[in-house]
C-alpha cells in the first residue's frame, strides 16, 4: 500500500511537471589539406525538466570518429589527452581500433531554483563571462574557442552558482567550482547599467590564478551600432621547460556590432595581449586554465559577415588577422542549407594563411560538409 501510495503521489506531482527532449545528430565529413577524409559523427540527448521554480537540465553525447589515418594521426593522440576541468570524468576512455574511435560524454547535468529575485545552479554547467563575439578574456572557467570546429562546443564546470537579481538592470552572480585537482575556483560578478552602457566587473580567483576584469557594452547614439569592451588583468602560475613561473599581463578586446536593414550583420573586433607564449609553452599548459589567453601574437584584429539569403539560405564568413612579424590569418568561411525545421546541410572551411613560422601559416586546411537533425 505504501507503494502504491507513494507512486500515485508521485504521478500527481510529475503530472504539473514539463519534461521536454531533445536528439540532434551532427556529422561532419572533413577533408583535412586533401591529405585524408574522415567522420565525426555527435548524437546527442538533451532532457529538460521544469516545475514550478525548479528546473533541471541533462546533456549527453555519443561521438564517434571514422578514417583510419585520422585516427592514428598524432593529431587524435593529443586529442585523446584533453579533458574536463573537473573532479571525474566527463568522458568514457576511448573505445578505438584501427579504422574509428568512439566514446560517451556528459554534457552538462544541472539542477537549479528560479523565482525571478534568486537564481541556484548546482552541477556540471556553462559560466558565462564576457561580452566578446570572438575573444572572452574575462571567462576563465569554460571559454569558447573561435579556431575550433565547434566554437561553442567547451567543457562544462562542476560548479554551484547564485544570481541575486538586485534590479531589471543589475546583478550580483557568485561562483564555486571544484577543479581536477579537487582545489576551488571562486568567482564573482556585479553587473549594473551606468546611464549609457551596461557595465560589469568580475573577480577570479584559484590557486594558480588571479582575475581581475571589466566588461562595457552599450549603443551609439541612434545610429544602431553597438560598441562594447572587455579587459581582464590576470596572474598566473604555468608550466615552462625552465620550471613553474608566474606571468603576470593583461589583454583587452574592442568591439562593434551593426545590423543593416537588408539582412547583412557585421561583427568588428580586436584583441590586444600585454604578452605573448611560444608554442611549447602552449604546448605544456594545455590543461591551464588560461590557454585561451596564452596568444603567440599581442594584437589580433577579427571581422565577421553574415547574411540571409532567404528562408533557406544563409552564409557567413569570420576573418582573422595575427599581426606579428609576420602575419598570418584564419578565415572560416560557411553556407547552410536550412531543408526543413529539423535539418540542414552546411558547406564551410577553415582556411589558413600565411609564412611556414607564423601562427597560421603552418597549419592545414580543413574543409567540412555537416548534417544536422533534430528533433
């Protein structure tokens, strides 16, 4: 009886409860400089629950790789050694053979409490810092990374957060995360509106790092432009080939946004660093929590076009430029084919430019077709 009681209260309450799902299956072809063509194919599960104030989200992937040179390139190897910033694993071990290789990730997992004054999230999830299109140097906990396939596609935090809506205009966002290493991450934000701009200022803190940053960004005038700025002045302790040494800089982007009325939309942004990191530095701090801001070059200039055709056409194009001395450039160019409300085909490149020593230039080209079903 118990049992029965206990099942038809919790059909009663689940029945006011909104569950939404979600599967998307993304599969890219890729042609890595016409040396070889290999696969990558994501499904993923998305589940989503909501409830009065409380909410609660899960995110999991199936990936898997497919091209025998792909996967026994030492590009997959370095791969195979990225992982989550976080106490577990995220990720299964690699499942691999000699033609693919495939493996399970979680997402995110959250669960979190709402009610418009208070905002909790507790879980495997995304911190948002940061007013930058291309570069965030202000977010040092899951930065998306423009040079990847995926821009958006980062690792999650374990993390309890806290918004306390002060205003419609203003907030306090308070941040705990655990690390690999089991040490914590602290981080805390104010966000407010000062008469003609919104305004941020953010605070970060680890065993190894120091953040100390601003984010700006408000219209111009009436004209339709928005401008914006973020700057972050950070310590930090990294990896050398002469030992662990403490670098100390600061880098700060500016940015403009405009939207013409004939569908076209043009992203502006540069990007300045006080210091620059050579490739084995890179190299040894690939699981630093700073190496989106470990730039070989203090100064990067980045444009972005993107244009509507039609319902079912729409391009895009991102450009940018390393200026050193001597510079090399990246340039993705993409157009999609939209078939339906659940699919849609997308022709893009990542092309790269420049003398054999530059940033860019050693690099090869990669050229992709993406499938994308949803539903």
């Amino acid at each position: 009886m118990k049992q029965i009681l206990f099942i038809l209260l919790s059909t009663l309450t689940l029945s006011f409860a909104e569950f939404n799902y979600k599967i998307e299956n993304s599969n890219f072809t890729i042609s890595q400089n016409n040396n070889y063509i290999y696969n990558y194919h994501r499904l993923r599960l998305e589940l989503e629950y909501k409830h009065n104030n409380f909410f609660a989200t899960f995110i999991g992937d199936g990936v898997n790789y497919y091209g025998r040179d792909f996967v026994n390139s030492a590009a997959f190897d370095l791969f195979t050694t990225l992982a989550s910033d976080t106490p577990f694993d995220t990720q299964s071990s690699f499942n691999r053979n000699d033609k693919s290789a495939n493996y399970a990730k979680l997402y995110r997992a959250y669960v979190g409490y709402d009610d418009m004054t208070n905002r909790i999230v507790a879980g495997l999830q995304n911190i948002t810092m940061g007013v930058g299109r291309i570069w965030n140097p202000t977010n040092i906990f899951n930065p998306k990374n423009i040079y990847a396939l995926e821009p958006d596609e980062v690792y999650g935090v374990l993390a309890l957060s806290y918004t306390r809506y002060l205003s419609e205009t203003s907030h306090i966002h308070a941040v705990i995360s655990q690390r690999a290493d089991k040490s914590y991450k602290y981080a805390l934000r104010y966000k407010g509106y000062i008469g003609f701009a919104d305004f941020a200022l953010n605070l970060v803190q680890s065993n190894d790092t120091k953040m100390l940053g601003y984010e700006l960004e408000g219209n111009l005038g009436d004209t339709g432009i928005e401008l914006r700025s973020e700057g972050a002045y950070i310590q930090s302790l990294i990896h050398t080939l002469a030992g662990n040494q403490e670098r100390e800089f600061y880098q700060m982007i500016l940015g403009a946004d405009y939207g013409f009325e004939n569908g076209i939309t043009l992203i502006a942004e540069a990007l300045y660093s006080s210091k620059t990191f050579n490739p084995n530095e890179l190299f040894l701090n690939l699981s630093s929590e700073i190496v989106s801001n470990m730039n070989f070059s203090k100064f990067y200039g980045a444009l972005s076009l993107s244009y509507t055709f039609n319902l079912s056409w729409n391009g895009s194009l991102t450009y940018i430029e390393s200026f050193n001395d001597s510079n090399s450039r990246f340039i993705t160019p993409s157009l999609t084919y939209t078939i339906n409300d659940y699919s849609s085909m997308t022709l893009g490149g990542m092309i790269y430019s420049g003398d054999e020593n530059t940033e860019f230039g050693h690099l090869n080209n990669n050229y992709y077709l993406k499938y994308s079903l949803a539903f």
